[in-house]
C-alpha cells in the first residue's frame, strides 16, 4: 500500500514473467492484434473525472495551444495480446516550434504511482513551454489509474473514515484497529476491482508505453520520468533497450532496495527534509514563528504530534486533526520548498489549537478534494505496489523493525514502518524484490537527483545511474529541496534538461547545479 506519508516506489516482475512475455513477441504489431495501427481520435478534453481529482477542463497554453483527449485500446494482460483490450486515457498539445523543428512526441509520468497524467500534464504546462518547441507534450493515466479502468476500493465517506485512523499504534488495541482497518481497505479493493488487480504491475505498464510509442508515430520513446516514473522509465529501459530515445528521470527512485529499505530512506529523507526546513526557519529568527533555533522547531514538531496522539484538535469539521493527519500534513509540505511557508503558518494554528491547514495539507497529499470526493491515487498506489512488491510484512516483523526506523526518524519512522503491513492481506500475490533497470545498450538516460528530496533520496539517483548501464546513466546531481529538481525552476538544471531533449547533447556525468 501507499506509506502514510509518501508513495513507495514498486517492485516489478521477476526473470521469468519479463522472458515469457518478450518470447510471445507481443512488443511488436503482430502481437498485439493490429493495436499498433489504431487511430487516435483526439478531441477536446473533459473536466477530469473525481478518479483522476477533479476540477475544470484544461485551458489553453498562453500562446493558445490547445489540449487534446484519446483513448487507446491496450491488452488487459499483455500474456495475451491478442484477448481483452482496456482504454488508457491520453493527453497531448501539439508541438509549437513547427513541423521542421519537430522530434515527436515527449512523453510523461508525474508519478505515484498512482498520479493522472491527464490531470497533471495541463497544470504544469507553461513549466514545457520551451520542450514544446521541438516536441508534442503527451501524457496518460496508467493502467489502475484515473479514466484507465481505475482500481476503486473504499467509498468517500468511508475513506475519510480510513485516513482518520491511528497508523502509529501503541498498544495491542491500537495495533488490532489500524490492521481491521488495512484488511479492510484490501477486501474493498479486491471486491470492486478484482479484474483489473492482477494486471497493474509496472512491467504491463511499460509495454502499454511502447504500444503508444507505436501509435503516436515515434520510432523510439521520448520520455520524461518524475517519481515512480523513473521507475517505470527504467523498466522499458530494461524491456525495450533499443527503443530508448532521449529520456530524463527526475527524482529518481532507488531500484536496488525492496520496499522496506525504501521506507526506512524514505524516513531519513524526510527527517533530513524537515530538519532543513526548521534550519531556514530558525535563520530568519525572530520571525520564525514555530521556533527559536533549528533544534527548537523541530522539538515542537515532536510534542504538536504527541499531543494529537492523546487529544486531536477540530480539523476541517466534522474531521479533527489526529496525529496521523498532522504527520502527514507536513511531510506533504515538505514536498517542495515553495510549500514551507504554509508548513510555518500551519505549524503556528496548530500550536493554537487550529488544525484547518495542516489538515488541507494532509488531503492534498490522500488526494481528497475540497467537496470530500477522493481521487484513486491511493487506490491505485496500493494495487501497484501490491502487485510489484514480493515482500509481505506482518505486525511481528514491523515491530522488530520499529527502532530501526526511530532512529533514521524520530517524527516519520513509526509511520513508514506500519505502512509497510499494507500489502500484507492483498490478493494478488507481489512480483520481485525489486525492479531490473538493466539496459545494456540504450541510448544515454540523464538522472538526476536532488540533495534535498524527502520522498527519493538522493542517493538513489546514483544506483539508478549505474544500474542502467555503463554508458546509459548520465549523472546530474541538484543541490537543493524538495521532490524533484526541473520544476525547482533552477536554470542549471534546466539547461542540461533542454540541451539533451531539444538538441541531443546530454551533460558531462556528475555534473552539479547549485
């Protein structure tokens, strides 16, 4: 399942499902029963369904460009290509820099997993402005994920029932709750969406990405991986190595570690995050409301959750802030450095007795919208990494496993430990370990990571890097905050990312922007 505080990053399938599936040659069109030659029919797009958040309907780019919708028909079970299609969900606009200066197609995954591209690609849009010049900007909801048959589980209600429950038990009648509660979410999954549970893994994924490949017209993948879409970047790496067109992974997942080792970096990351927050708070004293040194901040931040643990304070009514929404307020906040003056003001109604904007910030991060419907991000995060993560863990285990976590984290450890029993009920029987990213022979990847990034760790970047393959991974590393280092606005950054996508020159390895 998703950890209280941040997507994991999947497993994938193990050696013997990858070569089955490459030996039905179902990567190319004669596999796939013609789905290769389908026509796209792009129209405008609706407002985004409650699955995939919400809201209006995309409006044009500045300079008018236009957002356009599609559905392409895929294999439910790419192990028979030729059986059951389901529709994904695709965005595009269409490149502004002209037929000459054309590439192709540029596309997108934002992450999660779980996250609608379809949604997300038009409210970051002017971020591509100058990527459009050379490419179309396309984007899709993944399999499992919002219009792309989504996995459904609990109702809205009953998920704000979900959310408000203790993850970080303390004794034998807190841990029996938070466990009904967990097998309860899974059986909700595993009645409403028991078709679609078994074909979510990454790997389906990815060849669903070569299959649009084919469609959209490229003869190999352009590709822009945030997040778990690293992951799943370096998965068609691995299937489709000579496909690779020029591709960039940002904020990159580790593909070394089994969940546990990425729940317990996850907690180091996030602990280091706030301890960064509390440092530049504490620099601008005295007007750091929420403390008076970087230690001090942090203290406080301990003893708000403690308190909540004992007596939660009124939320957005009827909901009351608990500790686990406090927690998981903040760590969304740390997401990005943009967030921490929200962190600030939210920290400081807290300690006031206000829970309103920590709590704002703990939907954002479940994918509750403001009128209580839920998007399926949580849904979908737990059916794929269900479905990709081997491991199962029990109660007995977690809690052999809880001082390991204290110690990388005093405030999230408890919470990404007991995330980790999410998977333990769940119906379709966990992958791999972890993912192969092997890639011998694709053209160069450029991975970057970000000093700063609470959710994927810096130190991941450089195991992606070199496991793709000597040649492949092309390092770049961001000294900075927050989830991701593109969107940081940084022009160091930016350079390297548009001088390899528009013009095919990728930075010297280990190069740093500060």
């Amino acid at each position: 399942m998703p950890s209280p505080l941040a997507p994991r990053a999947a497993a994938l399938t193990g050696t013997a499902l990858l070569l089955s599936a490459l030996l039905t040659g179902c990567g190319d069109a004669e596999g796939q029963g013609g789905l290769a030659d389908q026509r796209l029919d792009w129209r405008g797009c609706p407002a985004p369904s409650e699955a995939e958040g919400g809201g209006a309907p995309p409006s044009p780019l500045p300079d008018g460009g236009t957002w356009q919708c599609a559905t392409m028909r895929t294999p439910l079970d790419w192990n028979d290509p030729g059986g059951e299609t389901i529709g994904l969900a695709l965005i595009r606009v269409r490149s502004s820099g002209g037929a000459d200066r054309r590439i192709g197609s540029l596309v997108f995954n934002f992450g999660g997993p779980g996250g609608s591209g379809v949604s997300t690609l038009p409210a970051f849009g002017k971020d591509y402005e100058t990527l459009r010049t050379r490419y179309d900007l396309v984007s899709f909801d993944p399999r499992g994920v919002g219009r792309s048959v989504p996995v459904e589980c609990l109702d809205d209600k009953q998920l704000d029932a979900h959310f408000q429950q203790d993850a970080t038990p303390d004794d034998a009648a807190e841990r029996a709750a938070l466990l009904a509660g967990t097998r309860r979410f899974n059986a909700a999954c595993e009645k409403r969406s028991e078709r679609t549970l078994p074909h979510v893994r990454t790997t389906e994924a990815a060849r669903d990405l070569d299959l649009m490949r084919q469609v959209l017209g490229d003869d190999r993948l352009h590709y822009f991986g945030i997040s778990y879409g690293t992951e799943l970047g370096g998965v068609y790496a691995h299937l489709f190595p000579e496909r690779v067109g020029r591709a960039v992974f940002d904020a990159v997942v580790d593909p070394t570690q089994t969940p546990e080792q990425t729940s317990l970096g996850q907690a180091g990351g996030f602990q280091r995050a706030l301890g960064d927050f509390a440092a530049d708070c504490a620099s601008r004293a005295p007007d750091c409301p929420v403390g008076d040194s970087a230690k001090d901040v942090e203290d406080r931040v301990s003893r708000l959750l403690k308190d909540l643990d004992r007596a939660p304070i009124p939320g957005i009514p009827p909901r009351d802030l608990t500790q686990t929404a406090a927690t998981g307020g903040i760590a969304q906040a740390l997401y990005s450095k943009d967030f921490w003056e929200f962190l600030t003001e939210g920290l400081e109604q807290a300690y006031e007795g206000d829970g309103r904007l920590l709590m704002v910030l703990s939907d954002a991060l479940n994918g509750r919208e403001e009128n209580g419907g839920y998007s399926n991000i949580t849904a979908a995060n737990t059916a794929i990494n269900c479905a990709d993560d081997r491991p199962r863990y029990d109660a007995a285990y977690v809690e052999r496993r809880l001082p390991a976590f204290r110690a990388a984290s005093p405030v999230f450890g408890e919470f990404l430990a007991w995330g980790l029993v999410g998977c333990t009920d769940w119906a379709v029987e966990g992958a791999a370990d972890h993912p192969d990213v092997g890639a011998a022979g694709a053209a160069p990847v450029l991975v970057i990571g970000n000093t700063g990034d609470p959710a994927t760790p810096y130190e991941g970047a450089a195991r992606m890097a070199e496991a793709l393959g000597r040649g492949v991974g092309v390092r770049l590393t961001y000294d900075g905050e927050g989830h991701g280092a593109y969107d940081s606005g940084n022009a160091c950054v930016r350079k390297a990312v548009h001088a390899y996508l528009l013009d095919g020159r990728p930075p010297s390895s280990k190069t740093v922007c500060t």
